[in-house]
C-alpha cells in the first residue's frame, strides 16, 4: 500500500511539474531517477518534454503584430538545426513571415493544441503572399504539430492569400518535413472569378532551384505526413523543380481542393501513398513536366493505396512528356478511385479515373478499383504498358472502360470490361473491343485550359 501511495505522490509531482514543460533534458533525466518512474511515465514526460532552443508562448495580442515579430525573430536568430517550439494556444499572424537562409524545426505542442490563425479584414489587409517563406535554407527545415488557417471574412492586401507555406531551395536543395499539421482555408475574396471558391490559393509549395531550367540540381529528402488539407482553391501541395530528389507524401486526408501537383524534374522518386483526397475540377492527383522538356534521368513514381474522390476531370493525372525528356516509370496499384458528379465550376467533364498521357512508357497499373462514372474508365497514351487486376465492375463509362491510344500495351480484363484500341499491337484479354475515334485532341485542349488558368493564377 505504501508503494502504491508512493508511485501516485511521484506521479503528482512529475506531472504537476511537466503540466508547463519540463525545460531541460537535466529535468527529464532527474525525474527518471525516482524508483517509482516507469517505462509509461519516461513516455508521457518525453511528449511533454521538447529540447527546444526557443519556446513562444503566445501573446495573446489579436492583431498579429506581437507574435509575427516573435516567431520571425526566432526563426531568423536559432542555430542551424535549431528548434522553436510553440506552446499550446492561439497565435495570430497580421504579416508574412520571412526567413532568408536559416534552417531548423518549428513546432508546437499538437495540431490541435497549437494554432496560427491569419489576421486580416478590409481596414487592415494581410501583409504578404505566404505565412511563411523560407529561402534558400542552409539544412534540413521541419514544421510539425500544430495548425494553420484562415478565419471567415480573412482579407489580404492581394485579394486571395497565395499559400500558408513556401520554401525555395537553393542549388543543392536540403530536406523539408512536414508532419502533423492541419492546415484550413476559407472563402475565397469576393471579388475574384467563382472558380477560386476557396484561399489560399496553395498550402504547401516546395520549390527547387529554376536557374539552370530546364535543369535542376535541387535534390534533397522531403515529406508530407499525418497532415488535414481543406478549403484550398488549387493545389493543396506543389513540389516541383528537382533532380535526384525523394518525395513522400503518406497518411495525409485533403477535402475540398483541387489537385496535389508534382512536376517538373528528374532522376527523383515520388511516392504517395495512403492519402485520401476529395478534389474537384482538375486532376487530383497529378504528376507532370506540363509538357516540357526537362533533361535527365527518369523518374520513379508509386502510387498506391490512396482513395480519392473527384468531381470533374479525373482521380490521377499522369502529364504529357515530351520525347527524349525526363518521364516517369510508374506504379499505380490498389487505389480506390470514384468519379462522382459534374465538376461544381463547369471546367471539365469526368474525363477518366486514371490517364497516363504521351511519353510515359512500361507503366504498371494494377489492383485498382474505379467507381463512380466518366468518359472512360482508364486512358493510356503511351506505350508498353501492363495493365491488370482492375476491377471497373461498379464503374459506367460512357464511351469504354478502356481508351488505348499507345502502342504494345497489355490489357488484362476483369469481368466484362471494354476496350477502346486505337494503338498498335497492344494485347487485350477478356475484353470487349468496341469502335470509335480518338478523343486525344479534346483531352490536349483541356489540360492545356487547365495550365492556361494556372499560369494566369500563378503569376
């Protein structure tokens, strides 16, 4: 019994003590010392406690001004590698914060305790384009654990607020991380065409070095994780402008977006995995070059587990590669993939769940379901590739399950599947031919629509 009372009365004074933070890893390492300290309270205390070089609390000022000064300051002044940590509460933000060169981890004691909230209405407008820029950062960045978002009736000096975050990488790039975060928009400016509906326009926007274009040399680590994306106009993460690189973007849920986007590099590894998505008007998920010619290596590309639901145009999006450019040898496999209803802003029609564009050779594409209802079930314009195991039994296309315009691809049905084929020697099992024409022209027209109002946004 009175070891019992002597474990609770340890307990009481740990954990009254780590209630505020255990500031010290020589705090932490003395309260393991009690010879009532279990294996359990060595876990809650390490939740507690965090090594941070800085540590805000927030100021409670709704103007903004008070925390943007602090959070910038301390970004701009922590060692390389350093760590910020943001306690529990709200923060507000009336300005862009701007980080040229430093590097480090900012973050907060969870999303759902640590909360950066935009401050801006039309007498006072957002100062900025981002919440936070990052340039050129000298080593690895990481921003974890709390959250971003805009309030209803959120006002900047630019009508929409381009992104929450956007980091520049210098010629031989560094990592980036970004792990449990919410990051929540709002209605878009009223002013501003309908197709906007949301801002930011972006969330996360990882950039590599566009100098040498259309070379990059920007490499590097970088994710996306545990992560809530919604009410984001366009695309709810842009990384693009790689050579080498490894991207990871996993367990992340994005509602009332438009796309996630991945293009413009080489010799890199992209993989999104188990991410659910609900998307509206553009491809969902998409990876491209946009047409260009990017010189390099291939680049290899999973995806593979992810349920996604769009309206208007389709689920996946394999872009259009020039030839002799660096393309993307692909795995897409046990994906659920629902078209489901006309695009809400009148863009572009269900298109297909999967369409793997010109230029894009020996894709595997297997083990996925599509439902829902589109022009077709899956295109492919490019040659040699494997397709097989889909199961497109609860998908009603209304031209064919199957539009094959590339050359010695195999197609292996499931059930009474449909199939298109205007390539040559492509070899079609348990499939249904059916005839028609090609409708590669009116596909170009609308992806090239589609980079049209991006490149207009974007500017």
């Amino acid at each position: 019994m009175k070891r019992k009372l002597a474990f609770v009365f340890s307990l009481l004074i740990l954990f009254s003590c780590n209630e505020d933070l255990l500031t010290s890893s020589e705090e932490l390492e003395v309260a393991k010392t009690n010879e009532n300290y279990s294996d359990l309270d060595n876990s809650r205390a390490r939740k507690k406690f965090i090594d941070a070089d800085i540590t805000i609390n927030p100021s409670g000022d709704q103007t903004g001004s008070s925390d943007a000064d602090a959070i910038e300051t301390a970004l701009n002044s922590i060692p390389a590698g350093g760590t910020i940590l943001l306690e529990s509460g709200k923060f507000y933000l009336s300005r862009e914060i701007f980080v040229p060169g430093n590097s480090g981890t900012l973050i907060g004691r969870g999303k759902s305790e640590t909360e950066i909230i935009g401050v801006g209405n039309e007498g006072t407008p957002f100062i900025g384009n981002f919440f936070f820029a990052f340039i050129n950062p000298s080593g690895p960045l990481t921003i974890s654990n709390l959250s971003l978002s805009l309030p209803e009736g959120f006002v900047t000096f630019n009508d929409n607020l381009f992104g929450f975050i956007i980091t520049v990488l210098n010629e031989e790039g560094s990592d980036t991380h970004f792990d449990e975060l919410i990051l929540k928009g709002t209605d878009a400016a009223p002013n501003l065409d309908p197709i906007f509906g949301s801002q930011p326009n972006n969330s996360i926007i990882v950039r590599g070095n566009f100098n040498s274009f259309p070379l990059f040399t920007s490499g590097g680590n970088h994710t996306v994780s545990n992560s809530e994306f919604s009410e984001v106009a366009f695309q709810a993460t842009i990384f693009e402008g790689f050579k080498d690189a490894n991207i990871e973007i996993y367990n992340n849920s994005f509602t009332e977006i438009k796309q996630t986007i991945y293009r413009f590099m080489s010799g890199s590894t992209v993989s999104i995995t188990d991410n659910t998505l609900q998307t509206n008007s553009f491809g969902g998920i998409v990876i491209t070059q946009e047409g260009n010619f990017i010189a390099g290596e291939p680049n290899n590309v999973v995806i593979r587990g992810n349920t996604v639901r769009t309206s208007g145009f389709m689920p996946i999006e394999i872009g259009w590669v020039p030839e002799g450019s660096a393309n993307f040898s692909l795995l897409i496999e046990k994906n659920k993939l629902t078209n489901e209803g006309s695009d809400p802003f009148n863009i572009y029609s269900n298109f297909s769940g999967i369409a793997i564009f010109n230029g894009n050779n020996d894709a595997i594409v297997r083990n996925n379901i599509l439902r829902g209802g589109a022009e077709f079930g899956i295109i492919q314009e490019s040659n040699s590739g494997t397709f097989s195991g889909n199961n497109l039994q609860g998908f009603s296309p209304l031209i064919t399950d199957y539009g094959f315009f590339g050359n010695s691809n195999t197609i292996i049905g499931n059930g009474n599947s449909s199939v298109l084929d205007l390539g040559i020697d492509n070899i079609t099992t348990g499939m249904t031919k059916v005839d028609g024409v090609s409708i590669g022209e009116r596909m170009k027209e609308a992806l090239a629509k589609r980079k049209e109002i991006l490149d207009a946004i974007n500017k």
